[in-house]
C-alpha cells in the first residue's frame, strides 16, 4: 500500500517505541501500518502463517471422507464444511500479508518445511466416525483457541478470528450431531465412534500446545497481547466443557485419570504423552509426509492453471492483472 | 456496497473536465475494518486525502483513512445479484443442527 506524502507535522511526543507499548498497556489493537518491534512482526507472521497452512493441509483429513460419507445430507455438510477451511486459511494469509510478507512465500514456507502447520492433521481418518470426532474434538478445540485469539492484540488477526469463530459453530455441531448418530445406534455404530474417540481425544488436547512451563513462546506473547490465554488455560475450559459431553453421549474418554475435582472447580486429567506430540512436530507422525507431500503436489500440478489464468489477463484490454502491472 | 455497485453504471471514470473520483474508506477505531463512507473529487491522492479527512472525520469519526481512485473499483454487476448471492445453504448455519439443551454450548 502507499504511503502518502501528506503526513501531520507531529510534535514532540512518545517514541514509536513508547507509542507501540502504550496501545498495547491499553488493550488497543495494533494495526497494520503502526510501528511495531521486529520481533513481533516476526512472532505475528510465524503464528498466522501456521495458523493459515493448518486450516489448508486440514481440508486433507476429512476431503478424505466426502465420496464415501453416508448420505448426501452428510456429504453436502462434509463439502461446505471443508470449503470453509479453505476459506479460513484464505483470511488468514490475507492477514498475514498485511505484515509485510507475501503468499507466494508463505508458500514457499510451507511447501519447504519451514513453517509448520498444527500437529493434529498429521494422523489419519480410518473411518467415518472420525469425522465426527473431529469436527466435535478438533474443532472444539480449535473454537476455544480461535474464541481467546478474537481478543489477540493485531487487528487483521482479530479480526479474521471473529469472522472465523462464526462460521465455525457448525462445524463443531455438524460433528457432534454425527457422534450422538452413531452413539445411539447399532453395536458397530457405537464401536466405532469410541474408537475414534479413543484415538481423537489425547491429540485433540495436544494441538492446545506444550505445558505452560515449557511453552517458549508463551511469556512474550502474553506481554505482547497475541496471546491472552495460556495453552493450559485453553486446555482446561476444553476439557471441562467436553466432558459433559462425552458423558452424554455415553462414551468413554480414554483417560483413566479423569475425575472432577471440587476444590478446583474443574476437571483433573491425566499427564498428556509430550513426546508423542514432539515427535509428530518433528515430522515423525503418521502422515506427516503424506499431507505435505499432497500440498506440494496440488500446487504443482495447478501451475499450468495459473500460468494460463495470467496468460489469459494478459490478453485482456484494460481487464485483470494486465491493467495494473 | 450497494452505492458503489450502483455506481458503477454511470461513474467509474474520471468525470470529464472535472477532477476525478476517490472512494473513501475510513476506519473508526483501532481494531475495526476500514469501512466505506463515500467519495470526494480531487486532482490527487494527496489532496483526496486531504478532502476525505476533511469531508467524512470533522468529528473524530475515524482514526485511520484510505481513498482509492473509483475507477479502480470492480464491483459486481446489479443485475447478476440473484445468481451471485443465491439463498445460503441452511446446513452452512448451526440452527441446522438439533443439539439437546442438556450438551450445554456447542
């Protein structure tokens, strides 16, 4: 974007620095063209660049199940649940970029390795269960994270959570709606939902992120407003709301260690498994290679797309990216 | 968007003999989109923004301004709006979904 010449004469006031602070002491929203340190443009870029690739490579696990989902009902939901995804990764590189950074590099990022994407796409969906548990764990998750987030410090970011948050409702309920189906089904129905709930439920606590104590980003970035709830915090409301649930459905959750302590107010749980989690971060999960492997794939393979798209506004007079360049 | 839809019919560029036209988008507070407020004629970026300041934030209305020449505005056309903006798909909503009171917010 320009910058225009005309600029107010200001006098002596507070550094950029000083000012940067100032709105961030007062809960105000960074904007784009304000001043801000380097490192929290870099913090910004890595955190919703991450955010993006996740809701992108996340369309894998469940574009998994569309051509074989149950009913036609179920596979119109499945379809405009992931053309959502595909839509949030879309605000949120969009939000990126206004940092200064383009999406072809974000790309590039990602294709290389460079920027991750959330741990929980890296495992498989082996039945249709697991469409259930994910839009009710994953998304449940994801909702508790993205509701704190709407209150993050920069104002794209914020923006695209609230816009995110709204359409994301259904995605949890679509979810649960599929897990009560089979919950109150036959035998197999009910096998196979806790099976998936057994598989869905550690790594849906994982994906908040490691422990509070060893979260390294954590301390900044709740100075800085991008975070405003801990991992643990964020944790704690997820499993205190989907307990219930669980219950209601008359499901197990597979932790033995799960009991409601009075004194707190909440529910205890067992010790999350972090070398499993570190492990699938470092690449080593059950699909890591395969969805990236996929997305590098797509993008190649759409490249005679986009070089006949500029092609094609090239011709056009006055029309498209010819008229600009 | 509906006045800069309408618009486009008749003005996208610059009046003749006149200055051209800019789009102004103010911004209310930190933390809001820029937001369309209307337009101003002027022979230049600088002095549109100068015109939009003056013309649509007297009142401290904004704390941020864009204006962009109409002309490069691209708007979709009045007449396609059934097609382009049919209906939502009920099961994009969450009322799609029949969740007992008793599951607690979902």
């Amino acid at each position: 974007m320009e910058q225009s010449t005309f600029t107010t004469a200001t006098t002596d006031g507070p550094t950029p620095a000083e000012r940067f602070d100032q709105l961030i002491a007062a809960g105000e929203k960074i904007e784009p063209r304000d001043w801000m340190p380097e490192a929290y443009r870099r913090t910004m870029i890595r955190q919703i660049a991450q955010h993006a690739h996740s809701e992108v490579i996340g369309q894998q696990p469940e574009g998994n199940w569309i051509t074989r989902a149950p009913s036609l009902r179920r596979k119109a939901i499945l379809v405009a649940k992931v053309q959502d995804e595909a839509g949030h990764g879309l605000y949120l590189y969009s939000a990126c970029e206004t940092l200064g950074i383009s999406r072809d590099e974000l790309n590039e990022l990602l294709h290389q390795g460079r920027q991750k994407y959330s741990s929980i796409f890296n495992y498989p969906t082996l039945s249709w269960a697991d469409v259930g548990a994910i839009g009710w764990l994953v998304d449940g998750a994801a909702i508790a994270n993205q509701v704190a987030l709407t209150r993050t410090s920069y104002g794209p970011y914020a923006r695209a959570m609230v816009r995110i948050c709204k359409e994301e409702s259904f995605h949890q309920r679509q979810g649960f709606e599929i897990m009560m189906t089979l919950a109150r089904g036959s035998e197999a129905q009910r096998d196979m939902a806790q099976d998936a709930l057994n598989r869905w439920w550690w790594p849906s606590l994982a994906m908040l992120g490691p422990p509070d104590e060893q979260s390294t980003h954590t301390e900044q970035s709740m100075q800085w407003g991008i975070k405003v709830e801990t991992n643990d915090e964020i944790r704690q409301k997820f499993v205190d709301q989907t307990v219930p649930q669980a219950q209601f459905l008359g499901l197990t959750l597979p932790d033995p260690a799960l009991a409601w302590n009075e004194e707190r107010g909440h529910w205890d749980f067992g010790e999350i498994d972090w070398d499993a989690f570190w492990e699938v971060v470092r690449g080593n999960g059950p699909c890591n290679r395969e969805r990236l492997a996929h997305k590098v794939k797509a993008w190649e393979d759409g490249a005679w797309v986009r070089e006949a798209a500029l092609a094609h506004a090239a011709k056009q007079d006055g029309r498209g990216l010819a008229a600009t360049a | 968007m509906n006045d800069l839809n309408d618009r486009t019919t008749t003005t996208t560029a610059a009046p003749v003999g006149g200055y051209p036209l800019w789009e102004v988008f103010v911004r209310a507070r930190r933390g809001l989109n820029h937001v369309h407020a209307g337009s101003v004629h002027a022979p230049d970026a600088d002095t549109a923004l100068q015109h939009a300041r003056d013309v649509y934030t007297r009142r401290a209305e904004g704390v941020s301004v864009w204006v962009v020449p109409s002309a490069a505005i691209v708007a979709s056309d009045p007449d396609a709006r059934d097609d382009w903006f049919e209906g939502s798909k009920p099961y994009r909503h969450p009322t799609f979904y029949t969740i007992p009171d008793e599951v607690g917010h979902l």
